[in-house]
C-alpha cells in the first residue's frame, strides 16, 4: 500500500500532468483514457497489477515526449518498469504487462483510424482485432515473454466483448 497514494495521485484526471495533457492534446489524452481502461479490465482478467497497468496506459504516450516525467513525479516502480520496457522499441517484451499495454494501444490506435475512415458504418471488430493479434503472432512480439497462448486468447477475447465501447469511442 505504500504507493496507494501515488497511483490515486497519477489516476486522478484533474491532476495537473492529465489536465495539462488534455488542453495541449485532446486526442493523444482521449487515446491514453481508452487504453488505461482497457489495460485495468485485461489486468483484472489475468490476475496483473491493475494499478501498474492503468498508470501505465494513462501515460505510455506522454511518456514518450518526455520521459523524465518518470522520475520527476517518482512514478511507482512497477509503472516505470512497464513504461521503459514499453518505450525500447529495441528491447523485446518481457512482462506480460507491457504486454497488455502494447496490445491495448494497437487495439485502440486501429478502432479509432477505422472510425475516423468508415464513420457511417459498422465494422467488423472482431477480424480488425483477429488481424492486429495475428500480426503481432507473426512478427513474434511475444516471443521473449512468459505470457501464454490461453493469456492471449483471453485479451483477444475482452476486447471483442467490447463492441458497444468501440460504438463509444
């Protein structure tokens, strides 16, 4: 419980690095909202840090402009281990957290270009995400991690129930 107050602190939206994240960019603010929220329901689902996690989905984007946030607001050590791994685009994925936020970012990038293109009509979720899954197989981006096929089935599975929240975004 040590970090409890850090993560409320980091979660609040009227704390002072989202609210000055949502004037300066709305849409990478609204990206990172949807991405915390679907890394907190994968998390609770896989037995992770949802706390870490939400963290990390709020700010894995603000990170990459400036990642000295990390250690100038002393992020919680789990949430800085995830952001670092996140941010080495050199380094492969180790953590099933990183993981999750990597899937939940793709996931999120692709439904939100899909409803930028087609906005009068419905898309086919489930083979959007089947395909963002199947590149991510392809190109082994779980290669070096410990998360399992049932693990990955299971995120999979989350964000096809989620088609009303795609009707959201």
């Amino acid at each position: 419980f040590k970090d409890r107050e850090k993560y409320l602190e980091l979660s609040d939206m009227e704390n002072t690095i989202l609210a000055e994240y949502r004037k300066t960019s709305r849409n990478d603010y609204m990206h990172s909202i949807h991405t915390a929220y679907f890394c907190e329901r994968i998390a609770a689902k896989l037995s992770l840090n949802a706390e870490d996690l939400k963290c990390a989905g709020y700010y894995h984007r603000l990170v990459q402009t400036n990642p000295d946030i990390l250690e100038e607001r002393q992020f919680p050590k789990g949430v800085r281990r995830i952001l670092s791994e996140y941010s080495d685009k050199n380094m492969s994925t180790k953590s099933k957290e990183t993981v999750v936020l990597m899937c939940a970012d793709a996931i999120v990038n692709v439904v939100q270009q899909l409803i930028a293109q087609n906005s009068e009509q419905n898309a086919n979720y489930d083979a959007v995400i089947d395909r963002v899954f199947n590149h991510f197989l392809e190109e082994n981006r779980f290669g070096q991690c410990d998360i399992t096929m049932r693990e990955i089935k299971t995120m999979q599975s989350i964000f096809k129930e989620e088609k009303l929240y795609y009707d959201f975004l």
